[in-house]
C-alpha cells in the first residue's frame, strides 16, 4: 500500500506538473487527464481492488487526497465527487450496482453527485426532487444546484424523495431530459465543472435506484456527505501545506529593509499561524482518517470535525499567503491566489462552517450528558423522527 | 467479538450498554430509539459503524433501512442474520 501510494503522488505531480494556473484561468480540466486518472482508479482510491480501485485506506488516501489538493483543488473537487460517488455506491447499492457501477467508476467513467436543489442548501429535508415508479421505469424529476464536476460526468447520482422515503438513483448524463448548466463563473475551484441540473420526467430503468427502500432521506445524505466531508478536509490539509511551502520560500528569499522577510516579527507571526493551521488540520485529519480506517463510531463526530477545523484553517492560511506573497501573489491563476478563493469555497461546501458547528455543539451537549433522553446523543437530534 | 452466531442476547445486551454509553441514558430492548429519542442520522450512522466492527458484518444496501434499526431488539436480529448470511456464503 505505501508504494501504491507513492506512486500515485508522484502520478499527480507530474500529470498537474505546472498547469494547475492555466487550468483555473480557462476554467477547464484536460478531459483526458480525468479519464486517464479515472480508468488507474486514482479518482476514487479507496474502492477496494476487487472492484478496480486502489484498496487505499482512509489515512493513505487521505494523504494522496491532501497532495493532489496541494496541486490543484479543482481536480481534488472532482476527486472527492467521483470518491464520493462511489463510496454511496459501496454503501447503498446492491452487490450488483457495486459490481457494476464501481467497475465503471474506477475504468475511466466520471460521476458527480447531486444534493443542492435552488430551495434547499444547507436544509437538505427541503429537497423538491422525486423519484417515483411509473409503469416499467422509474421517474426523475427536479432541479439541482451547484453539482462540482458535473460539466465533466457521465454518470449523475442524484438524491431525491422515493416512496415512503428517500432514494439516491444514477442518472446517465445523456439520458433524455437531462440538462447540465455550466456556472459559468465560480469563485474557487473554477476548474471542477460545477454546474447546475434539471431533470424533465428522466425516464431510467427501475435498476438504477440504489439499494432498497425506507430509507430517510437525512441518514442517505449524511452517509453520502461523510466521505466528502473528510475528502474536503483533506483537500484543505493540502491547500495549507502548498501556501506554508510557497510563503516560507518567498519570506526567506525576498529582501526588505535590508533583512530578510521572515525576520520580521509581524511576518513571522503569519508563518507562524500558517505552520500551526497545517498542524493542526493534519492532525484532525490523521485521527478522523485513523478512525475510519479502525472502524471506530467515533468516525462520524471526527470527520465533522476534520472539515470544519481545515477549511476554517485553509481559509485564514491562504489569507495569510496572500499577505505575505503581496505583489508576488496577487496574481490569479498563481497558487496562493487560487488557494485564497478555493479555501473559502471550503468553508461553504458539504456542510457549512456554521452547520458543522451546529452539529458539533449538539455532540458536546450530549457527550457532556447534559441533555435528557429526549434530545440525547442529537447529532442533527431528531431529524430521523419525521419522515420528510 | 466477531465470533459466529454471538447469541442474541448477548448482543442486544451490548448494545443497550453501547447506547447507555453513547447517550449516558438507559434504553429498553424494545425502545423505538429514533421514535422517542429524537436521535439523528448521524447517530443511526454511527450504530452501523459500530455494529460492523464488533460482529464482522458488513451492512449493506437495503440492510440499511432504518426498520432494522429502530431497536436494541431488532438490530441484534440484523446481526444475527447477517452473521448466518455471510457463514453460509452469502455475502452481500
């Protein structure tokens, strides 16, 4: 395992190699470079080896995660949907869809995933979308907002309301009655292919339902989220390693008032604060990653953790970047620019800084056992009680 | 303890210690958790990760209906039949 992943880091340097710039100013990822990526099983790593993936745990390929994000958060973005795909897939799917669909996943096939609909964000219950059985096919219909790496994906897995509860179903980017609207253009990660979705009566074999039934529609999406949640962290591990790399290189060489840079203390303090950003976010990372990889309950409490630490800590590290680079990182397309718009995506992207903190108020309330049975243990408490 | 067929009881009797440990109050076998307890999805969540690792199960697609999980009474039955499931072969 350590030398598979060695090897797709050294993979990701020297396929991004300097074009990480070029690809943010046009907007654009190399289609090729995605498919190619994809059919090595380097965009969702973790699938285990007998469906085509790379069999890495959470902590290795975390660690790619975090290097491929210190290169390029656009392709991290659409390293984390196609993970993310693929992991709800493994969840949720029947030992045929995973056959199948995880086969597809790591053989060159690009997937997005889509949640956000135009009335419901952060308030997911909200959801308009509905997949219902008509005749000898099932029937999608709705609208979905902000789906990263949908310009490029040939297979959409969309959530949405399905009989006595919720269902995610996969939805071929080409089937009829799909639209995919490109936003035109975003503040971070302007490469991902963002786009928005309408599906007009998407009439799909009944097949293309994961799973069963029953299933509410907030216990779907915070499993599907949880992946993503601990990918994005990771990601922000990297945007945090690439500013404390890019800022101590320019604070050591550039010369000002006859010294260098980092001798000076208010300077300092921002190399200082940078350094303990990535610290730290490595830290909540590692562990949250340690507890995926050991099958610990604690994984879900760790990984809200793990996002809402990094992306607020990328966010203030890219900031500081762009302080001390100045004039020399003001540019867009260069690394500390990108990383000062793609860090603060971060904080808004799979769960909101204020929806993770809501979430982990309510563990601290309920870890402390200040809260009654009623409310106890309410990570989200009580949102599995009303069937949306 | 991932050993085959660990009884029922035995298995409902650690996860109603698991549950008083989680939300450090005491749980009834037959308790609708979700019904009364207005616990979340991120704890439902957390009982299936919690599950896979202490009886070597892998809970899967349908499996994950919340029915099988609305009691410490119903998810050792999930237990037990996924513990039959997968020593006859058939996983998944």
């Amino acid at each position: 395992m350590g030398d598979d992943l060695a090897e797709a880091i050294a993979s990701a340097s020297a396929l991004v190699a300097d074009r990480a710039g070029e690809w943010d100013r046009t907007g654009l990822l190399p289609r090729q470079l995605l498919r190619d990526l994809g059919a090595q099983g380097r965009l969702c790593a973790e699938v285990p080896t007998q469906y085509g993936g790379c069999g890495l745990g959470s902590l290795a390929g975390g660690e790619y995660t975090a290097h491929v994000g210190s290169l390029c958060s656009s392709l991290r973005s659409v390293m984390t949907s196609q993970g993310m795909a693929a992991w709800t897939v493994q969840r949720f799917g029947t030992a045929r869809q995973r056959d199948e669909c995880l086969g597809r996943l790591t053989g060159g096939e690009l997937a997005a995933v889509a949640f956000s609909e135009p009335q419901a964000g952060s308030d997911l219950a909200a959801m308009d979308t509905t997949i219902r059985h008509e005749g000898d096919a099932v029937v999608v219909s709705g609208r979905k907002k902000w789906v990263t790496a949908a310009h490029y994906a040939d297979l959409l897995l969309v959530f949405g309301h399905y009989q006595d509860g919720a269902a995610a179903v996969l939805v071929p980017a080409g089937a009829p009655g799909v639209r995919v609207e490109r936003i035109a253009e975003p503040l971070g990660c302007r490469a991902a292919g963002h786009a928005d979705l309408r599906l007009d009566s998407v009439r799909l074999p009944p097949d293309s339902v994961l799973g069963g039934h029953g299933l509410p529609l907030s216990l779907l999406v915070t499993t599907a989220l949880a992946y993503g949640r601990l990918s994005v962290a990771w990601g922000c591990v990297g945007i945090l390693r690439a500013c404390l790399a890019a800022t101590t290189e320019h604070a050591a060489a550039r010369r000002q008032f006859g010294r260098p840079l980092a001798e000076h203390q208010l300077v300092a303090r921002h190399l200082a604060e940078l350094y303990t950003g990535e610290q730290i976010a490595s830290r909540v990372c590692e562990h949250a990653s340690r507890c995926w990889d050991s099958g610990s309950p604690e994984q879900v409490v760790a990984t809200v953790l793990a996002k809402h630490v990094s992306a607020a800590r990328a966010a203030q590290g890219a900031a500081s970047a762009v302080q001390v680079l100045a004039s020399a990182g003001a540019t867009d397309g260069g690394l500390v620019a990108r990383a000062y718009r793609d860090a603060k995506l971060m904080e808004i992207i799979e769960g909101s800084s204020e929806l993770c903190q809501l979430l982990l108020a309510q563990h601290a309330i309920s870890a402390a056992g200040a809260s009654g049975p009623a409310t106890a243990t309410g990570f989200g408490a009580g949102d599995l009680r009303e069937a949306p | 303890m991932t050993d085959q067929h660990t009884s029922t009881d035995a298995v409902e009797s650690e996860l109603l210690d698991f549950l008083a440990g989680q939300t450090r109050s005491r749980w009834e076998p037959e308790t609708d958790l979700f019904a009364a307890g207005g616990l979340s999805s991120l704890f439902a969540m957390q009982l299936v990760v919690h599950l896979e690792k202490s009886y070597g199960i892998a809970i899967r697609g349908a499996d994950l209906r919340l029915d099988n999980f609305r009691s410490a009474r119903l998810m050792s039955a999930l237990v037990r039949r996924l513990q039959a499931a997968q020593s006859d072969g058939l996983d998944g």
